[in-house]
C-alpha cells in the first residue's frame, strides 16, 4: 500500500472521492477487511463487494480495484491468472484441441494403461469389457482396477484416424469469436484487495462519528469540512477533524479524539501545535470518553475549548450550542 504518512490524511484521501466514500461505508457495515474477486461466465472475473456498494458494471469494479490500489487504500495479494483474447480483451475464452496432422477438433480421449501382470499397454478402451469388468487385450484375462497403472494419456482423431499423445491447442474467444494462439494470448492476473484494519477504523471513527456533527453544523447553514485544512504561517496546511468557516473568513477548528479510556493531554499537546500555527477563531478538542484530569488544565492554560462525552450523542447538545453561536457570528 502507498504510504499516507497520517491516518487523517488516509481519510481525507478516501473522502476526496465520492466512489471511495460510499464502499468505505459499506466495508465498515459489513465488517470487511477483504475485497476478493469472483467468475462468472458471462461477467468473467469482477468484485462483488464493489458491484453492490457502488452499483456499477463487472468491468467498472475492475477498474476501481486498481483505483483503490493507486489511491494507496488496498494493497494486493495474487488470486489467479487470466487468459484474455488479444482482440476484444474478453476473459471468456475456451481451449480448442487439434490434431497435429490435420488439424480437426474432432478428438477422442483415452487413457493409456498397463497391464501389470503380462506389461501389455493399450488404451483403456481396448479393455473389453465382460459385464462390469474389464478383459486384457492381449492375455484375455479379467483385470482389476488394481492390475493396471496409467502410463499416460492417447488421443484419437475422428477425422484422419491418427493417434497421439500430444494435441496441438489454440484458444478461442466466446464474445467475439475469433480464435488465437498461445503466443497471441494475453495474460493478467486477479487479486485480491486487502485494507488495512487501522484504515478502515480509522475511516469508521472519523466518518460515521463525525457525520452526525456535520449534519449538524449543515442545519445551521454553516461552511464545514471534515477532514478539514487550514494553511498556518509556516506555509504548512493542518488537517483538523471539521473547519468551519464564517463569512469574514474566520475559521473555527474542531478536532476529535476517541479513545476506550479518557482521553490522555498528548491530544491537547498535538492539537495545541497546529493551533499556534493556524490561529483559528476558536480550537473545540472533542474527548469521547472524556479528559484526563491534566488534560484539561492544559487545555485551559492553551485555551482549546474541551467537549467532552461518553459519546457522539453526549456532545451533540454542546455542538449544536457552539454552531448556533457561529452562526449568530455569521449572520452579525
């Protein structure tokens, strides 16, 4: 996988693409962390995953597999080869036997077998049978699966009469109809995608948690982004969880943080880093399950407003309060 060196920037990566979004989603509601190809006839080799997340064509989730490879959100792990016809590029294509003196296709297969007591080799046809077992060419004895051992494999031509032991073969295309040879073919492969477990949690955490606030903030008319950037003095863009922007320009920054245990203060300490940069309006640090004690005096002391909560719908209250307030700010 391409490297994002920050897990907000993989977001902001998979959300700058709506197609990215919608199968994130789904990935997240169906708890998967594999993309895995299948076959069908007609359809040849696609990504159901993908089909029903984004309701597009075989050939479409195909194409956006190795988008999300090239995005740096999927890495690959070989499934199969695949035979494509060089003139349509179909993967619906059949192998074609033929005689290497006549060239027919009208072939006849057969065992080549021994018979272990007398080395007698024929095909297994020639083993007449005597009601349900078989009889020896040559001594005339009834044989056992047992008295025989495969030596290979005979083919016949129904057109000439020859026989062989090796066909020629050539392939021929099911779609467009044309036929091709093995030097002609073209081979790909199949893979299957894999996202990582951290990126798709981390989509889970930010996207799905922080929807419901910017929904909110949208109720209120409000400009806000998630992931959110604001370009500092040091000519640096900082990426915050939402930016919401008034009508002068003024930016206000929200960053959350979720955690199974409070919060600890190196949030406050990193997100206190880009706010001396950026200088927002205003910096809101939202702590799902809530702050360490000394997170909140330092918090205090570099003035980030702390919202706290056991979860998203515990701090829904204190965002709709701060988004009315912007936007009395906005409206002034």
């Amino acid at each position: 996988m391409a490297t994002a060196t920050t897990q907000a920037e993989v977001y902001s990566i998979i959300t700058s693409d709506e197609q990215a979004t919608k199968l994130f989603e789904y990935l997240v509601s169906k708890k998967k962390t594999v993309i895995s190809p299948a076959f069908e006839i007609v359809m040849g080799y696609h990504y159901p995953d993908i089909m029903e997340a984004l309701k597009v064509t075989s050939m479409e989730s195909v194409s956006f597999a190795k988008k999300l490879v090239q995005m740096g959100l999927a890495s690959e792990n070989y499934r199969e080869q695949v035979v494509r016809c060089p003139h349509c590029n179909s993967e619906y294509t059949t192998v074609r036997f033929h005689c290497p003196f006549c060239n027919s296709t009208r072939l006849s297969k057969d065992l080549l077998v021994e018979h272990l007591a007398d080395g007698i080799i024929a095909p297994l046809s020639n083993y007449k049978k005597s009601g349900s077992e078989l009889v020896c060419p040559s001594c005339k004895k009834k044989v056992k699966e047992d008295d025989l051992r495969t030596m290979g494999v005979w083919y016949s031509c129904l057109s000439c009469g020859k026989q062989f032991d090796t066909p020629k073969n050539s392939y021929l295309c099911l779609s467009c109809g044309k036929s091709f040879s093995t030097q002609e073919l073209v081979i790909s492969f199949i893979n299957e995608l894999k996202i990582k477990p951290e990126v798709l949690d981390e989509f889970a955490k930010r996207h799905m948690l922080l929807t419901p606030l910017l929904n909110i903030m949208s109720e209120y008319g409000l400009d806000a982004k998630s992931p959110g950037t604001i370009v500092g003095a040091s000519g640096y863009g900082h990426i915050f969880s939402i930016v919401c922007t008034n009508h002068n320009g003024k930016k206000y920054a929200f960053d959350l943080q979720l955690s199974e245990k409070p919060v600890d203060e190196t949030a406050v300490l990193g997100m206190f880093a880009k706010v001396v940069d950026t200088k927002p309006e205003a910096a809101y640090l939202i702590a799902i399950p809530g702050m360490v004690e000394n997170g909140k005096k330092i918090a205090s002391v570099y003035k980030i407003n702390l919202i706290e909560g056991n979860s998203v719908q515990d701090v829904i209250p204190a965002i709709k309060e701060i988004a009315s307030k912007i936007k009395e700010i906005k409206d002034n």
